[in-house]
C-alpha cells in the first residue's frame, strides 16, 4: 500500500488505518483511496477483531475529497473515482467486524462519508463535521446521500446536504451523528478503551450482529427476521456460545476464542 495509509494491529487483535497526509488535511486522492482500500482488505486478512479509522495530525480526520485532484475530471473520470470512494466505503461497511471512526478534527465531504460508513462514530470536542458538496457545485458522491438519512432523520439528512452546513462535534452528537464527544487530548484513550471492549467480545458474535444489523438496510422485515432468525440459531454450539453461556451460569467472566 501507498505511504498516505498506515495499518498497524496490536496485541488485541485492534487493528488502526490512518490517512496519512496531515500536509493536505488528509484529504483523499486515488492512491490514498487504493491504499485505504489495501489496508482495510489486509486488517481483515489480518482476522482483526476491531478497526479504527483515523487521520493523521491534529486538524482533521478526512477533510474531504482532494478537490485540486476533481477540478478537472471530466464525467468518465468522476465515475471512476466515485467507484473508488464507494469500494472504500463498501469494504469498512462489509468489515467483519465493528468499525469505529475516530474523528480527531474537520471531517468534511469525503471524510464525512468514510466516517458514515463505520459502525461507531467518536468525536474529538475540536472535530467539525458536513457534507459541504453543494458548494462545488456537486452533491455527496460516495454514499452521503443513502447514510446519511439512514443514520439521522430525513429533514436533518436534507438540510445538511443541501446547505453544506458544518456542524461542531456537540451539534453532531445532538442531531445524531456520532456517537461519542471527549476532549481531543483524550480522545486517543477513549477509543483504545472502546476497541479494547470490543475485542474482548466473541468475534463470531460481534461479525453475526453486524451482518444482521446491516440486512435492515437491505430487505424487507420479515425477511431481515427471518435472517436474524437463522442467524442466531447458527451460533449455538460454537465455542463461544457455549462458554458464554456456561460462565454466566458459573458466575465468572468468560474465555472467548
């Protein structure tokens, strides 16, 4: 993969990709999308158990698409590189495992949407989040416009897309953009605590709730119940069932694979 994305997977199994361009607000181009895309694919063949979403730096998180990279795009070029962001999206979407986006600073365009797609968003008090398209004249290009309104209400979603607000974290969390607000000079810890948790938990479980959770999107109720259904049943006998289920009834913490 290109130096503008890192992967490194501790002890835990907590694998973290960066966005390795602090000098452009890390904002994506095609090679750090390929790269972002390689190391997303290599934290999974890794059997990672959590993936954390970052950006290197303290000002942003993603900052957006490289908008001196679009200017000049003509509409072939812009579908190839809307190809690119939605592979990217799709692969932390499809993850199988919970991804968490660590927002440390601006998360604009682009980097709102690479945010949108993780399972849990966590927000530095300093992070300024929006879909701010609209004012080049062009509108959310890789996934905005179908997660968002999943993720917030409809009028919300609308409003942040057609005006291009900018919204600071405590806003964010208010109208239900992320999850979590801390002080940026904790937010290092705050997430490393929360992918820990996560680790902790039975992965096959974890990469089930996922999955089923994300079928909600995708089919009708009955048949989204009836997957959970199938689901869930398909984890009885596997190791963690059963040794989830025997320690809570012999009162101690459990050993999960």
């Amino acid at each position: 993969m290109a130096d503008t994305a890192q992967l490194s997977v501790d002890g835990d199994g907590v694998a973290t990709v960066t966005v390795d361009r602090p000098d452009r607000l890390n904002a994506l181009n095609v090679p750090t999308l390929r790269a972002l895309r390689d190391a997303v694919e290599a934290a999974a063949d890794e059997d990672a158990r959590v993936l954390v979403l970052t950006g290197a730096g303290d000002d942003a998180f993603v900052a957006g698409a490289d908008i001196a990279h679009m200017q000049d795009m003509d509409p072939q070029a812009a579908h190839e590189y809307a190809a690119l962001g939605h592979d990217l999206a799709a692969a932390v979407e499809a993850f199988p495992a919970p991804a968490v986006a660590k927002i440390n600073g601006y998360a604009f365009g682009g980097g709102l949407e690479l945010a949108l797609a993780c399972d849990l968003r966590v927000a530095s008090e300093q992070a300024v989040l929006g879909q701010t398209e609209i004012d080049l004249g062009i509108i959310p290009g890789w996934g905005a416009t179908q997660r968002l309104p999943r993720l917030v209400d409809d009028e919300t979603a609308r409003r942040l897309i057609y005006f291009g607000d900018r919204l600071d974290a405590t806003d964010a969390y208010e109208e239900g953009l992320v999850g979590d607000v801390v002080a940026h000079d904790e937010l290092d810890e705050y997430v490393a605590d929360l992918a820990a948790d996560l680790a902790a938990k039975p992965a096959t479980a974890l990469a089930a709730a996922k999955e089923a959770i994300n079928q909600s999107y995708e089919t009708s109720l009955d048949a989204g119940l009836d997957f959970e259904r199938r689901t869930w049943a398909g984890l009885f006998g596997s190791h963690d069932q059963r040794e989830g289920m025997r320690a809570f009834l012999e009162d101690r913490d459990p050993d999960f694979e």
